[in-house]
C-alpha cells in the first residue's frame, strides 16, 4: 500500500440511527486503534515457565479519537447531542486503499479549547460498544 493522506481518513456518523452516515466535518487528525485483552492460562507445569495465553479469548476493543474544528453548525450538534444522550450509534472509519471499520461506538470524550487569538477547537472520543465489521477497500 502506497503512502495515503491523513486528510482522506474519514469518520463518519449515522446521525439519526436509520443507517444514513454523513461526515464529522472539520476534523483535523484522526486515529483508530484497536485493543484485546489476554487471557493468562500459565500455571506451575508450564514450559520453562513461561506465560501461556488461552487461544481466542479476551475481550476486544477499539478506540477512536481525532480532533479539529466544528465546519458548521450540523456537524457539532449531532455530536453534541449523542454525546449528551449517551446513545451508542453506528459510526464508521474509512481507511483509503485499506477498507472500512463499521460498528457501534459511544462517544466518550467530547472537549472544546482555543486561544484568545485563534479558532475553537475539538476533541472527541470514543469507544466500541459492539462487534465491529471490517469490510476492504
């Protein structure tokens, strides 16, 4: 895969909960990453005693973060509101030349900031609340 532009990583919300995703607007940086926790099975007869891991188990995980600036009044209120809420909706994360990573996810983190000589900024996170799909490019 060729090197891509962070600019072309989109985050995407189903804003109403019926399945239509539009773009957060006037996000600056973006970032996914995605976490499982293990499962330790060592006990005293294992080899040379090193730590074992049961196959399959866990629990898995992913995080979303980016930050930026609200382009409009549209985008900032339905974050906004499903922050408020706490509704878990479907949001998705596209990768180009990579794929799509779909599923629900909670805001967790939603922060304003700026300087007396600059614009508002933005922070969101937020957090997996289900199976994720991953469908590629």
């Amino acid at each position: 895969m060729a090197a891509q532009s962070g600019k072309d990583l989109l985050l995407k919300v189903d804003e109403t909960g019926g399945g239509s995703f539009v773009t957060v607007g006037g996000l600056r940086s973006k970032r996914i990453s995605f976490g499982a926790g293990a499962v330790d099975v060592t006990d005293q007869g294992s080899t040379g005693h090193w730590r074992e891991l049961l196959d399959g188990a866990g629990v898995k995980s992913a995080n979303v973060g980016g930050s930026g600036i609200f382009k409009d009044a549209s985008s900032d209120g339905t974050v906004r509101a499903i922050f408020f809420s706490g509704t878990v909706r479907n949001w998705q994360i596209i990768v180009p030349d990579f794929g799509t990573i779909e599923g629900p996810f909670q805001v967790t983190a939603l922060e304003y900031g700026g300087n007396y000589d600059g614009e508002v900024v933005y922070d969101l996170g937020l957090e997996s609340a289900g199976a994720l799909t991953f469908t590629a490019a």
